[in-house]
C-alpha cells in the first residue's frame, strides 16, 4: 500500500469577517455588493455568520477594497474600527470573560475558527507577553495590520483602558506613512522585521474586562467547542477532497488509501466523515461533480478527455453521473453554462 502525507486544509475566515468588511465598506459609501462579487462572492455566502470560506476570498475582497479606495492602509483602519460581532459567537465570548489574560487565551484557543490564514502563538519572558502571528502561506499585509489593529482595539475596548504595547513588528513594509500605525498603536512600530509580533506588559493580563459574567461564558465557550468539532470535520472533508481531486485521473480512489492519507484508521474516517453529514463515496462524487462543473467551462477539453480525467473508466459511466447531478447531459450543460 502506497503512503501519502496528509493533505492540509485549506485557510478559511469565518463569514462573519467578511460581513463586517462588508458592512464597513458600505457604511464609508462603497458599492459593497460589487466589491464583494469581485472576490468571487455573493450576498447569500456570507449570510450565516457562523460558516467558514476560503480565506482566498477575505484576501479578494480586502484587495479590491483597497483598489477601489486607493487606501493602502484599508486594513489597518478596518481592525482600528473592530467590534466584538466582527469574530461571531467567538467574540461574544470574548466579551464575558472576566480579565484580558482570559479572553486572549480563548482568542489563541480558537484563533483559527474565525481566521485560518494565520496561526497565533503567546509566549512570556521577563514580564513581557509576545503573541506572534505565522502565515499558514503567503499573507497579504492588510489582512495581518487588520487583526493586530484589531487586537489592540479590543483591548482597548473591553478593559476600558487606552494602554499602549511594548512594540509592534511587522514582516512586511508599510503600506502608508508610518506615522498612522504609531498614532494609533502608541508604540514603535517596526516593519521589514523578522516576524510579526505584538509585545506588551504581561501585567495587562490580569486586567478586568468590562462584561464578566462566568456563568455565560461558559455556556458559550461550550458552543464553541461544538462548533471546534464541526470545524475539524469539515476541515478533514476539505483535505480529503483535495487528495481525491489529485488521484481521480488515475481513477476512483478507494478508502484505505484514503484513510492512510488522512493518518485514520478506516473506521475513525468514516465516522468523522459521518460527523460532518457525509461519507467517503459521497466525497468522491461531490469532487467530481465540482471537477466536471470546472473542467467544462474549459472548452480546450473534450467530454471525453473530462470523464477520463475524472476517472470514469468509460464514457457512458461519466453521462449516467453528469445527467444524475443535473439532470441533462454534460454537453448541453456546456452550452448553458459555458
């Protein structure tokens, strides 16, 4: 049997970020909707705030945000202007804890859930706390200057106290004049450094937060962790979709294979698959219905050269299947939607 490294999930943003860029761009006179099609979205995707995306499409939208505005600091300014609903039932929580050092643990717990493209550690030496950001793939500086302005701001916001960082550092140059980073930050801030890094007074940890109440906190830290499980299913539906899509040309790939790749036994993928309301026949079918969708629009590929690369090993299997998702043939598909 032929060993596969596990496929890794792609990086999501939770909707509710780009509900919240949505409204912002809206509220300064933005044809938001527009701006949000341009990253590839509709009004519909991003309805429930709880569901994840692709982070591609947070990156998409922040882009043609700044384009439009011709406002390279457009991410800066967004996490200036954070509030708690940005981050979903993630920030509701955020909001009831009883000191700063809390919330920032239950951030870093659960940083992914609202935004994937980047992982957060928190480190302490010598009375000074380090939260670090480290991009899951290249990032683009507005996303990494929204949730450090963003950060700040909800300290800010939720001690009711206007304290400054130790420093900020950022990988990337500065987008704008350095001096909007300093004024709102009230700090130095570094740029072109070796990380991103946000350094501040560890004391700041036991700082208390405006809205304590323990007892909601837990009832919504239990959500969370709900939401934490339907998360990883998800993100192993993800990642398994992905590594079927690899091998289909070869043709229909099968669960042991599948499950060696995923590093589950058999049994555990089926019922975490089972968990996220699906199974592995389904994936496969799933993946090259959203294969043919793509490979069509391509009119350089035949019908046949699609069905084999889906890995039909005949050509009246890959109809029978289209025609069951459709309900007319690949063909006439085509010329509907090409």
């Amino acid at each position: 049997m032929t060993h596969h490294a596990a496929t890794t999930p792609r990086p999501t943003v939770a909707a509710s970020m780009l509900r919240s860029l949505h409204g912002y761009l809206a509220a300064r006179g933005h044809d938001a909707d527009a701006l949000l099609r341009a990253a590839g979205l509709a009004a519909r995707d991003i309805a429930d705030a709880e569901r994840t995306i692709e982070a591609r499409h947070y990156e998409r939208l922040l882009q043609a945000a700044i384009a439009a505005s011709h406002n390279p600091l457009l991410g800066l300014e967004f996490g200036m202007a954070v509030h708690p609903e940005r981050w979903g039932g993630i920030g509701r929580l955020l909001v009831h804890c009883a000191t700063l050092g809390e919330a920032i643990a239950f951030q870093t717990r659960y940083v992914h859930l609202v935004n994937a493209a980047g992982r957060t550690t928190i480190s302490e030496h010598d009375g000074e706390t380090t939260i670090e950001w480290r991009d899951a793939e290249p990032t683009m500086p507005a996303l990494v200057e929204e949730a450090f302005a963003a950060w700040v701001g909800f300290a800010r916001w939720a001690s009711q106290r206007d304290r400054a960082p130790i420093a900020i550092s950022f990988r990337h140059r500065a987008q704008g004049d350095p001096a909007v980073y300093r004024a709102f930050f009230q700090c130095p801030v570094h740029f072109e450094a070796p990380g991103h890094r946000l350094r501040f007074d560890s004391k700041l940890l036991a700082a208390p937060l405006r809205s304590p109440d323990a007892v909601l906190a837990t009832a919504l830290a239990a959500r969370v962790d709900t939401r934490q499980a339907r998360y990883d299913s998800h993100a192993l539906v993800a990642a398994l979709q992905d590594w079927i899509a690899a091998r289909l040309a070869h043709g229909a790939p099968g669960l042991a294979d599948a499950a060696v790749a995923m590093n589950l036994g058999e049994r555990s993928l089926q019922q975490r698959l089972h968990d996220a309301g699906t199974g592995f026949r389904q994936c496969v079918d799933d993946t090259r219905r959203r294969l043919a969708e793509r490979h069509l629009r391509d009119a350089s590929l035949s019908i046949g050269d699609i069905g084999l690369r889906l890995g039909f090993s005949e050509q009246s299997a890959f109809q029978r299947a289209f025609r069951r998702w459709h309900g007319l043939p690949p063909a006439a598909w085509r010329r509907r939607n090409g």
